[in-house]
C-alpha cells in the first residue's frame, strides 16, 4: 500500500460531520469560551474542503499545553491559513489532486518548517502524480542543517529521477547529513550522496525484542 | 588524538608538583596552561540589567506563569552522544518489521514502530504526549527500570507523519533534543516531528 | 539613640545568607548573585558556544530560571554549582538547537579595534585561535575543559554541576586535554 494511501487513512476527511466531531472532541479540553469559534473555524475550513483533521489537533495541543485562550485561537487560525495556502500551492503547480488531505497536511507542514513555496512547483514537475510532502520534510532537514534549498532540492530531484519515492527522500536527506557529521563540507556532502543514489542506506531495523515490547497508543480519535 | 603523559595529567590534577616533570612533559602542561590561560579572559558583556528587569516583574497568577513557562525554552541535562544523529533519528521512524510471531502486538501493515529515549535523571515521570495520543497525557509513559536517568519506550504508531513532546514530571514540556526534525508548535515552542514508516515496503 | 547599624557589603555576605534574603522577598538581593557569578557564567557559556549573544541569552535565561526556582536549590552552599548547572543546561539545549554549519557574519569574532593596544590584540588573536580549537572538540570535552581549567570547578563541584560520576568526569577532562592539544597543533 502506498504512502498516499496510508496518510489518507490516517486523517480524517473533511465531511459535513466534521463540525459535531470537532464540539465533541474539543470540549472539556479547551477554555469553554474558545469552543464556538474554534468550531466555527473548523465548519469554515471543511466547507471550503480542507481536512480538519490538523485543526482540531491544534486546539487539542494547545488545551493540552495550557496556552491562553486566545493563542489558541490564533494557532489554528494560522494553521488553517497554512493549510489554504498549501492547497493553492497545490492546484498552481498541476497537482492532479490538490486536495488530497494528506498531501495538503504534509506540505502545509513543510513549509511551516520554512521551504519556499515555489519548491512546491519543482518537486510537483519532478514528481508528477506522487506526494510532494516526503521530499519537501527531506529539504526541510537538509536546510535545517545549513544545506542551500536549491541544491537540495536538485539532489531530491535526482534520487526523483532514479526512482526514489515517498520516505526514501528522508533517507536522502539522513544520509546527506551524515556525511556532514563525518566533516565533509555541504557540497561534498551532497556529492557524496548524489554519487551513493539510489542505493542510500534505509534505517536500521528495530530489534525484535523493541517490537514485542511495543505497546499501542490508546488514543481516542480511531482511524477510518 | 595527542597522547598526554600521565604525569602532566597528575600535575594538571593537582596530585603533584610540576617540579617532578621532564621536558618534554612540561612543554605539554605549557601548552595547556597557556590554552587556559587565554579561555580565561572575561566578557565585557553584563546581563544584570535585563536579569533585574525580569525578575523584578510583578508576580503573576499561576495561569499566566505556566503559560510563560510553556512558551519558553527550557533544557533539561542530555547528555550528547556524537552517535545520535538525523539517520539515527530517523531510525526512530518504523521499518519493515515480520509481524506475528512471539509475544506483542500484531503489527498491522499501516503501522510501525517508534522508539522514544531521553536523558532525565530525576524525573519521577516522563510522558510522550502528541498528535497520536490526541494530545492527552498518560497514553505513552517512558521508562527507566535500572534508574540511570534514561527513559524509553516503544510504540505502535499509524503510518505517517505525527508531532510531540515529552513532558516531564506531569508538567514540564520538552522538546525532544534527538528528534532531529521540528516544527513550530504555534505557540512559541517547537514539536518533534516523526515519520512512521509502513510495515509493508 | 541606637548607633547607626552598619549593613554588611555583599562581599561579606555569605551565598546562603543571600539565598535566605532572596526567598524571604528581597528581590534586590538576587543582584548579588548577579555580581558575583555573571562573569564565570558568562565565560563558561560564551566558550561553550562560541557566540557572546546565544552566550548572553543562556545565562540570562538561566539566571532568570534560577531566581524564580530559588527554593529548589537544596544547598545554598553550592549555589556555585547550581548555577553552572542551570546554565549548562541553557548550553546544551541551544546546541542541541544549531545546526551544524551555523556560523553567520554576525558570529564570527569580533574584528579587532584599531585602538587596541598590541598586546590587547595579540591577546584577542590566542584567544580566538584557542576557541577555535575548542570548538572543534566534542561538547562534553568542551565542557569538561572549561568547568576543570578555566572556571577553577573542583571535580566535586563539577559533578554537582553536570550530573555525571567523578571517575566519569576525570576520563572526560583527560580525554579534552589529549583533543585540544591536538586541536591546537592544527591551528594555523
């Protein structure tokens, strides 16, 4: 199964029920004074076909952190905003399914994380038809770690060209920065891994005693 | 590495004199005095006016302060390891695991693994608490069974992306130092930011 | 009449005293532990992160946390150690946060003034070749340097201030003396 497939599982979509959800799952864990115009922004943005999903995680998030009323407001406000505009960045760079809520989510986070919106478009041309979200967090890493946005996004193009898709970018981007952590300079870093592509280490897998030790979430949002 | 005599590390120590040293070794404590000598210039700079201004700031109510808590940076002791790194941190993200056999759960294949660690010695409790638990505490609480100040634990998460902090002793929020990857939360502090892999590749 | 009473000075005042005039509500008091450990703390965190501001920022944040948390100091009479700690702390969270090429014009040293005396700059000069070479040393070896060499800390104190074991301590300040000399033979 593919990675869009498993982010839309993920998320909720948007739907005429999102709203009572959004009451339903936000009361008791928001200032009560909040609750009619966070819920008000949540109708806004499914009626305007963005998922819902990431706001009412923000409002969650901020009740959880003991944010003031107002920050909270104005969290998932901007968070809606960043969703917008990850949608019209979406629909201006050709995507065939610009609102896909999973692919809107991811690349709204990306470029909270500081991507230029025009990348969008590249890695759109460069990856037609599959998320641009994955390679987008791969530059957000790079950038983060002092790499210049343009030759990062070439060496994602590349790794694009020779086949890599979805989380492989991510791999790209570890690898790039590993390289940095041995000493190398960022553009023999960059070297270094555009010479390895596509054949960039995968993590390690975990030991098998993490996986029976693993215990699973109970959260109370089930999945579709 | 340059390899110190044990004599100029004894000296250096305080166990014996200097006088006790060949020539070799002194030049080897010169060196480092001197080192010292020159990292032991002091600043100009003074933070005492600022320090004041802040601390002679009326006391505020609890709700007020816990949120300017929340929304300052805070550290807590890590310890750093030049091991950790992005990779190892995206080895935080699940992989290809065969699924069934031996105790623990069953491992759908749009979930995968993530392994939570960090360095808190005195913590009574260590939560992770994110966009998986819907923000609410208790739901994946770390572990330090031989008491050395490291917390671990290990989850089953859904594929995908998800954001979350630590939070220490039921209150104090913590960015995740070994996370390698943050996003702004909104709220003038930063999430971790993790990608859970497929199980199925 | 009652003869004027004579205040002791800050020097006389010894770190529980002022700890105890802190928490019973003088606020004022809180300048004395300014005075008396800004500079330390400042050097120590200016060595650890190679930049005066981040280094200004991390022992104000400290400080601030410091008086505010006051009565969690368990012993007043290593306030010293405390201190360091906290701004420590402050110190590795903001490198935790940098990224590892993070230097800009802004960062770099601090061009040396044409008024300098010769010796002033020649001074400047060693002590940005010697930060150059700590900073390529690993941050624990760094830290380890600057608590043992250059603020003075004894391994007791150091290990109040860090968390870790003396005999932990011990290898790490030996194990910086063998990286910063080498360092420095690579020093230009």
């Amino acid at each position: 199964m593919n990675l869009r497939r498993s982010i839309v599982l993920l998320l909720a979509a948007a739907s005429p029920l999102a709203s009572q959800g959004a009451r339903d799952r936000l009361a008791g864990r928001v200032p009560p004074a909040t609750l009619g115009v966070l819920d008000s922004i949540v109708q806004d943005a499914a009626r305007d076909g963005l998922p819902t999903e990431p706001l009412i995680q923000k409002a969650l998030e901020g009740g959880a952190k003991g944010v003031a009323a107002d920050r909270i407001v104005a969290a998932v406000g901007a968070s809606a905003d960043q969703l917008r505009s990850a949608r019209a960045l979406l629909s201006s760079a050709g995507e065939s399914r610009p609102s896909d809520p999973g692919e809107v989510t991811a690349v709204a986070a990306a470029l909270s994380r500081g991507v230029s919106p025009q990348l969008v478009g590249r890695l759109s041309t460069a990856l037609p038809g599959e998320p641009a979200g994955p390679a987008l967090h791969a530059v957000a890493d790079l950038v983060g770690h002092g790499f210049a946005e343009d030759s990062s996004v070439d060496l994602m193009v590349e790794g694009a060209r020779l086949g890599l898709r979805g989380l492989r970018f991510l791999d790209v981007a570890a690898a790039a920065v590993q390289e940095l952590q041995r000493g190398r300079s960022h553009a023999a870093a960059l070297a270094a891994v555009r010479a390895l592509l596509p054949q960039v280490p995968t993590p390690p897998r975990p030991a098998p005693a993490a996986v029976s030790h693993a215990r699973r979430v109970q959260s109370s949002h089930e999945r579709p | 590495m340059s390899h110190i005599d044990p004599q100029v590390h004894r000296v250096l120590d305080g166990e014996i004199p200097a006088d006790e040293l060949n020539a070799a070794q002194r030049e080897q404590l010169a060196a480092l005095t001197r080192a010292a000598h020159a990292l032991s210039a002091l600043p100009r700079a003074s933070v005492a006016a600022r320090v004041m201004a802040e601390v002679r700031r009326p006391p505020q109510g609890a709700g007020v302060r816990l949120a300017h808590w929340l929304t300052e940076r805070h550290a807590v002791t890590i310890s750093f390891r030049p091991v950790w790194s992005l990779a190892l941190a995206a080895a935080l993200a699940a992989v290809a695991v065969i699924p069934g056999h031996g105790p623990g759960p069953v491992i759908g294949d749009q979930e995968g693994i993530a392994q939570f660690v960090g360095r808190f010695p005195g913590a009574k409790s260590v939560d992770v608490v994110g966009s998986f638990t819907d923000w609410r505490s208790g739901a994946v609480m770390l572990r330090d069974d031989d008491h050395d100040g490291i917390w671990r634990g290990t989850v089953v998460l859904p594929v995908g992306q998800h954001e979350y902090m630590f939070v220490v002793d039921g209150e104090r929020w913590v960015t995740d130092p070994l996370a390698g990857r943050y996003v702004d939360d909104g709220f003038g502090r930063q999430n971790a930011l993790l990608f859970v892999r497929s199980i199925a590749r | 009449m009652n003869s004027p009473r004579v205040l002791p000075t800050d020097r006389e005042l010894s770190d529980p005293e002022v700890v105890a005039r802190i928490l019973s509500g003088d606020v004022e008091a809180f300048g004395i532990v300014i005075r008396r450990y800004e500079s330390g703390l400042l050097r120590y965190a200016t060595r650890m992160l190679g930049h005066p501001d981040a280094a200004a920022d991390a022992v104000a944040e400290g400080l601030v946390r410091a008086y505010r948390h006051l009565a969690s100091c368990r012993d007043p009479a290593r306030l010293k150690s405390w201190l360091y700690r906290i701004v420590g702390n402050r110190c590795r969270s903001h490198l935790a946060r940098r990224s590892a090429s993070d230097i800009s014009l802004e960062d770099a040293p601090p061009l040396p003034d044409p008024s300098d005396t010769e010796a002033a700059a020649e001074r400047a000069e060693q002590l940005a070749l010697v930060q150059r070479a700590l900073e390529t040393i690993s941050p624990e070896k760094r830290e380890a340097f600057v608590l043992k060499h250059v603020e003075g800390l004894s391994y007791e104190e150091m290990a109040e201030a860090t968390g870790e074991r003396i005999p932990t301590l011990k290898m790490r300040v030996h194990r910086a003396r063998a990286a910063l000399l080498e360092a420095l033979k690579e020093e230009p």
